[in-house]
C-alpha cells in the first residue's frame, strides 16, 4: 500500500519531507471541472493550515504508515496528515461518470 504524509503547519526555514513545497503565496489554484476551468493565483481560501511538505512512503498498512510519520522530524513541530493512495481509484474519466 501507498500512503502520503503531509505535513501541516507553519512553513519553517527548512521545508520538511521529501517533497518540499513552495510557501503558500506561490501557489496556483485550478478550479472548476470539464471545459470550465480556470486558474487563480494564490492558495485554495479557507485552509485551515498550509501543507509545508510531504512524502510518499510504501507501508503495509495504516499502523505501519503511523510509526512512519512519528519517526519523522516534523513530528515534533507540526501535525503530520496520512493518506492512503486509492490502487483501484480510476481514471478521471471513470470517476467522473
């Protein structure tokens, strides 16, 4: 199994994990579905935290992934999210129908 740790809260002066994100203020938001879309600088409004960084890691299951992201050093400063990645989640197309 796939999952991602994404690391939340305030941008330190070293960006943490192993994909290391730009500050919020760098953004770019794409927004709409289909042949209405449109990009926006800037964040998507109303996050409560900004993503500073993240990892993707292979781990067995969800406890695994747990003692994964406590080992990471952003633990300690920062909240660490953990997503599993959907194998069977489809192509665009099929989870749009």
């Amino acid at each position: 199994m796939q999952f991602l740790l994404l690391m939340h809260g305030t941008p330190p002066d070293e960006a943490p994990g192993d994909l290391p994100l730009r500050p919020p203020a760098d953004a770019t938001t794409l927004r709409g579905w289909g042949e209405a879309l449109t990009i926006e600088p800037g964040p998507m409004p109303g996050s409560a935290e900004t993503i500073v960084g993240a990892r993707l890691i292979d781990a067995p299951d969800l406890a695994a992934a747990a003692e994964v992201a406590a080992g990471d050093p952003w633990a300690v400063s920062g909240d660490i999210e953990i997503r599993e990645i959907w194998a069977d989640f489809g192509t665009p197309e099929e989870v749009m129908a």
